[in-house]
C-alpha cells in the first residue's frame, strides 16, 4: 500500500526548501521561488508496560531521556476502582482507543465488557478512514494484538500485527525480538503509523518493586530496545521526506514494594513522552491525559475523531489552568504530601466565589469552593471516586462539604462559583458547556443557575443524582433585550460528598 501525502508544518517547509535550495547552490540574492516539497506524516507509539517516570529519569535511559529533552514530558494520572482497576487491560485499552473505561468497557484483566467496536484503537480507525495507509502493532504481552487471549486490542484490520507470548520469561527474550521485529518494520518497509510495546519493566516491578536495582536496570535495557527502534526510524531511506510524531507511554505505575491495581498515587501514575514538529524541546505540560496518544496519533495522519482525547496540539483557553503557578501545599490535610502543591482559593481573573453563606472554620483547603489539580485532591481521601474525575483536565474547581467537614466548624457549606459576564444577544440560543464530577447524598444541592444583564437568577439544571465524569452541556434560551449572562454553579451539604466542574464555555 502507498502512503498518502499530506501537507506539512513551516518548520519542516522551511527546512526542506533550505536543503533544496542548497542543493542546487541557490543564493539568497538570485534565488528563484522554490517548489515546495510535500513531506509523508507518520506516527509511532511505543509502549512500555508499568514504568514509573520518577525511576525513567534515574535510570541509566539514554533514548528515552534523550527524547524528553528534545520534546514534552507530560505527567498525568490515571482513574482507579470502580470505574477500572490501575491494570494493563484497562490502561491499554485506554491508550489504544482514546476513550476511558466507562466507554471502552475494559476493567480489568479479564476484557469483560470490553467494547470495542463502538471504539475501536486508533490503528483500527486509521485502515476505516484511510485503508491505503499501513499500519503495523507488534507486543509481546498476547491480549495486545493476539486473538488467543481476552483481546486483541488492536483489531485484525490492523495491517500487520505480530504478537508474542513474554510473560513466560518475564519479557526478557521476547523484547528484544518485537524490538527487532519492529525496527526491521520501520527502517525497510513502509507504515505510516505503528504501535509496538515492550514488557520486561513491568515483569521487574512485580519481582523486585519500583524501588529496586533490578526496577532501573530493567528500565536500561529497554532504553536500548527503544534506541534500536527510534535508529531504524532515522534510517529510513525516506526519513528526510517525512514527518514523524513519536510517543511513548506506559499503562499504569507501580509501587516501591511491587504491584499496582489500586488506588495509590504510585500506581495511578503515568506519563507521554512525545517528540515532533510542533513540539517545543524540553517542554513540561500537566494537561495531558492517556487518553491523548491516540488523538494524537490520528490527527498526525489526517483521521478526525470525537473521542475523550485531544491532540497535543490542541489549543487549552481553560481560565482555571491559569492559576497552577499559584497553587499551594496543604493546610489542614494530612493524607496529602507536603510538597504537592495542588489548591487555591483565589479564582482566575473574572471569576468570584460568594462565601456569604458559608459556615467558619472547616478544612481550610475545602472552606468554599476551591481550584485544585487531580494529584492533589483525589489524594486527600482515597476510594471515595475522586479517582473518577478523569474528564477534568490539570486545575479544575472543587467543592468537597466531605473532607470540609473533617475539622470541626459551625454552620454548614454553603458556596457559589461564578463566572464573569458573557455577552449574547437576545432571542439567540447558547450552549452551556463543562465537564463535572457529582458524587450525590441526600441533604445536599448542586444547582447551576444564570442571571441576565444582572437580574434575578434562574435554574437551568439541578443534580439529584450521580453524574460521574460527564460531560455537560445546557442549552441557554436568551431572553429578548439580553446583552450578558452570567453563570453561577452552587453547592450546598454538610458532611455529604463533593462536585467538580472544569473548562466551563458558553459556545
């Protein structure tokens, strides 16, 4: 199969036309208009099972380290039980799909319930899209791309899979061989997007636990396996004409002991490592999530996809990231480490939080609506689904009359956010758009509410149920004469559960 041409970012166009215009000795002064030279997009993914990026960067990791100095390194967390557990099933399955496991059905290792043929992996979606492209997946842990097991995750419309059986050994004969394998793949034929996964770190975490001498070494030795690949790739006799995206990710973290499947910050812990046209060297995000790689990958070879992920090169206008410069350690919370920094009171510019109703004393981090990052919140108390708020990206805010109440106090939580004014027009409709986490008691409210041009507020929804991890989206009908809108979203409880909403929109 032939690849398909696309067009190319200004850098490589500017490269290219400089290598061409060097080439026929052209100068500055009596240069004539070049012809652009239109590059091939490509995309590889590479896989690394259980690998925790605090050991990936004090591991003797040459490549790897490598392309996170010359790219992004993006630290994300991942859910935990009820929604999956911290497993390879739902992790890869995460990865590969781009939707998280309340779509893709995946919980654990067991595949029950998987559903991917209303969200098949992204190789899948790449041959339905544009099957004269090839694709290639190699593993060697067999639900990945064999049909002998609960998968194959990647479906047998991929163009070439290879899979084998490395949990036999603990991955270490059989890694090299899908390294090898792959780079055969990539430096001599011809695909335009490949995934290929690597095991061995994972079978040393469970041995031996993240903490160990054998955990690093481990972690080597795939580093070499990963330069293996990352040089076929360069050797491409067509490399200078084409434009890759490279990304490496891991499905789940692991504990200093050894083990993961629970909720502990350890094993939620994830990372992208990506590399690419577009991507500024050394650059560090905290608004990547796993569910990233495959809108990634698809959009670096032209596949449009509604999925729960957004391509790296998405723009973020969430006013609440703002303010992670300005994010404090905790207070009065103690299950949370004291170097995280993860709250604050003070809103983004525009937005206001009305306490004239709140009770005194409480949590001081839970006192009123608060903004807060996943890694700080969910760890304040565990198993409570705070680990489900997977739809909220990097500083979302928080109102949590639960861990409040957990420090004695009088009156009860009673706290209302607000978002500036937005104009409208009158007799127009508008979408009212966030995505939240509700967690429901009885005792408690959660009301969003809307006022015109600063009249009396109106309810336009009432949460009497959970809604977790959803996306939300009200219709405004604005009345005649109307020339702004303003949101309110208000929660009241004592000793109940919480709400989150994040990257509010009126579209």
């Amino acid at each position: 199969m032939s690849p398909v041409l696309s067009g190319r970012t200004l850098a490589v166009a500017a490269t290219a036309t400089a290598l061409l215009a060097t080439a026929l000795g052209a100068t500055t002064a009596a240069a004539a208009p070049e012809a652009t030279q239109a590059t091939t997009d490509k995309v590889l993914v590479i896989g690394l099972d259980g690998v925790v990026l605090d050991r990936l960067k004090a591991a003797n990791a040459p490549h790897l380290q490598g392309l996170m100095a010359q790219g992004l390194t993006a630290r994300s967390t991942l859910y935990a039980n009820p929604m999956a557990a911290t497993s390879s099933g739902p992790g890869w399955s995460t990865i590969a799909t781009g939707v998280w496991p309340d779509k893709h059905g995946v919980k654990d290792n067991s595949f029950t319930g998987k559903n991917y043929t209303a969200y098949p992996d992204f190789l899948t979606r790449i041959e339905n899209a544009k099957p004269t492209l090839n694709t290639y997946a190699a593993a060697d842990w067999e639900p990945i791309t064999s049909t002998d097991q609960n998968g194959p995750i990647f479906s047998a419309k991929v163009d070439k899979r290879l899979s084998l059986k490395g949990d036999r050994d603990g991955y270490g004969n059989e890694d090299p061989k899908i390294a090898a394998a792959a780079a055969a793949e990539l430096q001599n034929q011809n695909p335009d997007a490949a995934f290929v996964y690597l095991g061995q770190v994972d079978s040393a975490g469970h041995s031996y636990g993240a903490a160990s001498r054998q955990y690093l070494d481990a972690i080597g030795r795939v580093d070499t396996l990963v330069g293996q690949v990352l040089t076929a790739v360069q050797n491409r006799p067509t490399y200078a004409q084409e434009n890759w995206k490279i990304l490496v990710t891991t499905d789940h973290g692991h504990t200093d002991s050894g083990g993961h499947g629970g909720s502990t910050i350890q094993e939620r812990g994830t990372f992208v490592i990506a590399k690419g046209a577009g991507i500024p060297a050394g650059s560090l995000r905290e608004d990547v999530k796993l569910v990233d790689v495959a809108a990634t990958a698809l959009a670096q070879v032209g596949v449009p996809a509604a999925l729960d992920g957004v391509p790296l090169g998405a723009a973020d206008s969430d006013p609440f990231d703002t303010l992670r410069p300005s994010l404090q350690a905790r207070v009065d919370e103690t299950a949370i480490p004291a170097g995280t920094k993860g709250f604050t009171h003070t809103p983004p510019a525009g937005w206001s939080v009305d306490n004239s109703k709140m009770g005194t004393g409480g949590v001081t981090e839970w006192a009123g609506w608060a903004f807060a990052t996943d890694e700080f919140w969910s760890q304040a108390q565990r198993d409570q689904w705070r680990e489900l708020n997977v739809r909220s990206r990097d500083v979302f805010a928080v109102a949590d009359s639960d861990e409040w109440d957990d420090k004695s106090h009088t009156g009860s939580f009673d706290s209302t956010l607000i978002t500036p004014k937005w104009p409208v027009t009158g007799g127009t409709t508008r979408t009212l758009a966030f995505q939240t986490h509700y967690r429901h008691e009885a005792g408690q409210t959660a009301q969003v509410l809307v006022s015109y041009n600063g009249g009396a507020a109106t309810v336009v929804k009432n949460y009497t149920a959970d809604a977790v991890a959803k996306g939300e989206s009200i219709a405004l009908q604005v009345p005649a004469g109307a020339t702004d809108v303003q949101v309110r979203f208000r929660y009241s409880g004592s000793n109940n559960w919480y709400w989150t909403v994040d990257n509010v929109t009126l579209g």
